[in-house]
C-alpha cells in the first residue's frame, strides 16, 4: 500500500484456504487493511471505510458459525471524533453497517466482535463522556436487523473501563473482558451477559 506504517490485529479463518486478516494503515489519511487467504497466497481486499474517514482501522475479524464475516474497529470523522466502526462480507464485497455511538461522546471505540450460532452479533469497546472512560458493547439480532447500544457494568469506584474482548457461543451467554482503573490500579475485568 505505499503505508509508513501497517499492522494487522485480528486473524479468522472459514477453512484452510478461506481466512481473513484485518488491521489498519498510515499514508495521508490512513484506513483499515483487510487481506485474503485462498489457499496458496494473501491479497488485499477494498475495504468500506465511511467516506472522509481519517486513521480508519478494523481491530477484530470473526467468523460466524454461518459463515458470516465481520469486521470491528473504529475511525476519525471530519470533526476530530472517534467513531465505532463495522463491516462486513457479503459474499463479494465489504459492506459498511450503520453503527450507533455514544451520545455527545467525542470518542466512541470498537475493539472486538464476535458472532454466535443464533446469529446475534456483538461488539465490544469503550467511549470517552468528556470526563471518563466507559464500557460500551453493541448487538446486533436478526430480529431488529439494525445495531444497538447496551448498556455495559461499570465497576464500583472505576474512574476509565474499557473492554478489550468479546465472546460467546449463545446470544444469551456473553463475556466481555478489559481492565478498570481505580486509585491507581489497573483491574482486570471480566462481564457477563446471560
């Protein structure tokens, strides 16, 4: 990509010969990187970045029980503001999903995504209120067929959370993990959704 800078995050694989890196770049305004295995070598696939975004980056990749590919992560809008950030495989090409943010939050983050075998989509991250860090997760069901924002725990006396993961086989029986901050320790933190 000419990049000064490239690095991929997250790895999942379909089958031997169908896999799927993601990551992110930096030259001019930078954008997520999303390469292909088929078997006998990688090529880079276009991603769909929103247009105008700047430092755009996919921070996970999974597949789902389905086959379905997603991809997480989060980008830079006009304004400076962080943005959540998903897409996903259609067979032949990326598609951009419309994903909430937090309200009046000039940082809203996306740093992992997982699939279950009902078909619930989760994500995971964190988004700056102007003052702290919080938790957010996103689910996405068949029902709805649109993204929505779920209220994650806050740990008692947490001053910045953030989640890092997301993971699960129900819909009904997710983890989510990260770390917490707390009179200054760092926390290590484990949630659950049932």
């Amino acid at each position: 990509q000419g990049a000064t800078y490239s690095s991929l995050q997250s790895v999942a694989a379909r089958s031997s010969d169908d896999i799927w890196a993601v990551g992110s770049f930096v030259n001019g305004d930078g954008g997520s990187i999303i390469e292909h295995w088929d078997g006998s070598s990688w090529s880079l696939v276009p991603n769909a970045d929103p247009a105008g975004a700047y430092q755009a980056g996919l921070q996970s990749v999974d597949v789902s029980p389905q086959g379905a590919v997603w991809a997480a992560g989060f980008y830079f809008d006009q304004s400076g503001a962080g943005r959540t950030l998903v897409e996903a495989w259609d067979g032949s090409a990326w598609q951009l999903e419309k994903t909430p943010n937090l309200a009046q939050s000039p940082d809203t983050e996306l740093h992992s995504i997982t699939s279950s075998y009902t078909g619930v989509v989760w994500a995971s991250g964190f988004a700056f209120t102007g003052s702290t860090y919080v938790p957010i997760t996103l689910r996405l069901s068949h029902q709805s067929a649109k993204w929505r924002l779920v209220d994650a725990a806050i740990p008692a006396g947490s001053q910045n959370t953030y989640l890092y993961g997301v993971g699960g086989f129900r819909s009904k029986d997710v983890f989510a993990t990260g770390y917490y901050y707390s009179e200054g320790v760092y926390h290590t933190l484990v949630e659950h959704w049932d």
